[in-house]
C-alpha cells in the first residue's frame, strides 16, 4: 500500500534521502560557485598586533584620563551647569567603553577566536558603536552651548538649563546593533564579527549609511559651523588677543578629526567597495578590496582614542572659556555681571 503525503504518492525512504542528499549537494556547490565569485581571501596578520597593542594603550591611558575627568566633574564642581552634565555623560561613555577593552584585546591577541557568548559579543560590539556616536553628540551638543554662550552671551543665559542637558543626554544609542551583531563557528574558532554576519550585510549597509549620516556628517557639519562662527567672533576687536583661544580651539577641531573622520570615511569605502564586488565582481578587484579593508582596520585603533581624547577636550574647554572669557572688557556693570555668569556656565 503506498501512503500519500499532501496529494504527492511518498517515494521511499532510501531513495528520498538519497534525493535530498544530492539536491542539498547541488545547492551547496551552487552557492559555493556564486560566493566564490565575489570573495576575497585577505591576509590580515597585522591586526592581531596592531589592534591589541593599541587596545591596551587606549585603555590605560583612557582609564586614568576618565578616572580623572569623573573626579573632578563629580568631586570638584560645585555646580553643574549644562555643559558639566555633558561631560559627565561623555566622560561615563568613555569608561564603559574602556572597560570593554580588555576583552577585546583578548579576542584579537588570540587570533579571532571569541571564547564568550553571543549575547556578550553583542554587548561588546553594542558599547563600542554607544561610545562612538555618543560622544560625536555629545561633542555636538557642547559645541552648540559653547557657540551660544560666546556669539549670544545674553540671549543664551535663558536658552540652555541644567534640565534642558539632561533632557538631551537620554541616550539614544544605536540599538540595532545588538540585533545585528553575530557569533559563528569556523574551523574551531568562534568569530565575533565587528559588522554582522554575511548573509545580513545589505541589511547592515543600509543601517549603517543611515546612522553615518544622521549621527556623524550632520553633527560633525554643526561642529564646523560652530567652531567656525566661534572664530569669527573671536577675531573681533572687542576680544583682544586670539592666540590662546583660537589655538585651543583648532587643537580641539583636529582632534575631532582625526579620531571620527578617518574611521567613518574608511568603513564608507570599504563596505562601499563590498557591496559592489558582491553586485558584480568585475568592478572591484580583490586587491582594491583588501586595501580598503586594511584602512579601514587601521582607522579603527583612531575611533577608539577618542576614548583618550575626549578628558583633554574637557580639560581645554574649561582652560579657554575662562581665558576667553577673562579677554573680553566689560563697559558696564550690567555686562561684567553678564561675563561672570558665562564663566561658570561655560
């Protein structure tokens, strides 16, 4: 008696197995073909001593550059204005960051093997893409109050409030991450990838494009403008000597740069250059590909100093307001009480 199995007469079982073993081979070699048209072996040696190497010095310098920063926001200031609780975001962004380090630095001394959990790699992943783009706003945020406070002393006094910073400092960070961010087994180790996985990296791409964006170009635009208007208004008469102000402020402009911009142009290129390779293998050479990848990896180290960097803009910033701000003469009552009062805001 034969059975039927949704109106189709059932083959036997040997020889459906047999049929579904070879069909799964057919597919298999299939894919196999079709991925090998658009992959690229690379030889990425060099990110097992560059990555840890610049790990650990991120992380003992980040550390005690943070731990500083927080005792001073929390034990030695009095007051916190606006500009204080953005710090203080920042400088606690940082540490949660740094502390993510040494797990990394594990995982890329030992050659990309993950020795955690998925849910761990997640998180990992998740804080390093939060300290990012948390400290591009933040650093966006104090830009705008500082520009405010230099180019509309008066008008900013009701403008920006220690509430109105809290109420910016919600964070917000990039959650999809978490939802993005795999684990998978390969010749007996476990990868913990800094993108997705293969088969989610259309996904991943247009994510990212969106949040480069969004939360870079846009903030980093702001900050130009900001510091540029800044400078303008520095340069005035009224002001007297720029020197000290205006070096400060470029130090702070290039250190902007140099951690964010290099990162965020690299990656653009080389997931740019993935995408069409994976489109259509003749338009991007595999040697076009690795080197791509290879500034891309460099620039990650750079991402991470932020890390570093972001105390010392802390530090700078009081230096100058107070500087800047001690330059300017007052003609009358009215405007000294003015200027004392952006000194402690900024």
């Amino acid at each position: 008696m034969s059975e039927e199995f949704g109106g189709i007469q059932k083959e036997p079982f040997c020889l459906r197995v047999f049929t579904t073993e070879m069909a799964t081979f057919d597919n298999t070699m299939t894919n196999l073909n079709n991925f090998s048209d658009f992959y690229c072996p690379f030889q990425e040696d060099f990110k097992y001593i560059l990555l840890p190497v610049s790990y650990s010095l991120v992380f003992v310098i980040g550390l005690a550059l943070n731990t500083t920063a927080l005792y001073v926001i929390v034990f030695r200031t009095k007051r916190w204005k606006p500009s204080t609780i953005y710090m203080f975001n920042l400088t606690m962004c940082d540490t949660l960051y740094i502390l993510t380090l040494p797990f990394l630095i594990y995982y890329y001394a030992d050659e990309n093997d993950w020795p955690f959990s998925e849910p761990f790699c997640k998180i990992i992943r998740f804080l390093f893409y939060a300290n990012l783009y948390g400290s591009i706003l933040f650093l966006c945020c104090i830009s705008l109050h500082r520009f405010v406070g230099i180019c509309y002393p008066v008008r900013s006094l009701n403008w920006v409030s220690a509430r109105q910073a809290k109420l910016v400092s919600v964070p917000c960070g990039p959650a999809p991450i978490l939802y993005f961010s795999r684990t998978r087994d390969v010749e007996n180790e476990r990868i913990c990838y800094d993108t997705t996985s293969p088969e989610l990296f259309d996904d991943f791409l247009v994510y990212s494009s969106a949040v480069s964006l969004l939360m870079f170009a846009l903030p980093f635009m702001v900050v130009m403008v900001c510091y540029g208007l800044m400078v303008r208004k520095l340069l005035e008469p009224g002001w007297g000597s720029e020197g000290g102000s205006l070096g400060t402020t470029h130090q702070a402009e290039v250190m902007f740069m140099l951690c964010f911009l290099p990162f965020h142009l690299t990656r653009s290129l080389y997931y740019s250059f993935r995408y069409l390779r994976q489109v259509n293998s003749t338009q991007i050479s595999c040697r076009l590909l690795e080197a791509s990848s290879v500034a891309y990896k460099v620039t990650r180290p750079l991402a991470s100093a932020n890390s570093c960097v972001d105390p010392i803009l802390y530090f700078l910033a009081g230096h100058e307001a107070r500087s800047t701000l001690s330059k300017k003469k007052p003609s009358s009552s009215k405007s000294r009480r003015v200027g004392r009062t952006l000194t402690t805001e900024l």
